[in-house]
C-alpha cells in the first residue's frame, strides 16, 4: 500500500475518535471498497491501524470498525518507516 494513501487513511480516521467502517473510508478517499478494503486489514495486521467488531446504528449488524492510532503512536510509526 503506498504510503501516501496510507496517510490519508491515518488522516481521515484521526479525525473521526468513534473509527469508520472500510465503505466509509472508501467514500472519503474516493475509491472503491474493493480498492481498500483489503489495505485495510494489511494495515491493521502491521499494527498501523486497529480493526475492531461493532455496530454502526443500534439495529445495525456487526462490521468491521477501524481506528487510528494515537498521535504519538503515528509519529512512532512514521519513524520506523523512514528507517
């Protein structure tokens, strides 16, 4: 996954404390769920963002919910990668 598309996820679910489903996501950076769908649980298995269960309405079946990471967490990462 390029890291320029892995930043604006980071951004996008920075902004967004309750986390995003991947359609969500998809909607926001303008592609197709299947497009990120699985560079998303890549991400999420490297640790770079979290993937949790929930409900995104009361009535709603359980999905896949992601979250960024903490700020500093970010800027853990953004070393890491530079090395």
């Amino acid at each position: 996954m390029a890291t320029a598309l892995t930043d604006r996820i980071l951004e996008i679910l920075q902004g967004c404390p309750y986390g995003l489903t991947a359609k969500e996501i998809a909607d926001r950076l303008g592609v197709t769920l299947n497009n990120i769908s699985s560079g998303l649980s890549k991400l999420a298995a490297y640790g770079i963002i979290k993937k949790t269960r929930g409900r995104i309405a009361h009535n709603a079946p359980p999905c896949a919910i992601y979250n960024a990471p903490t700020a500093a967490y970010s800027g853990t990462i953004r070393r890491l990668e530079q090395r």
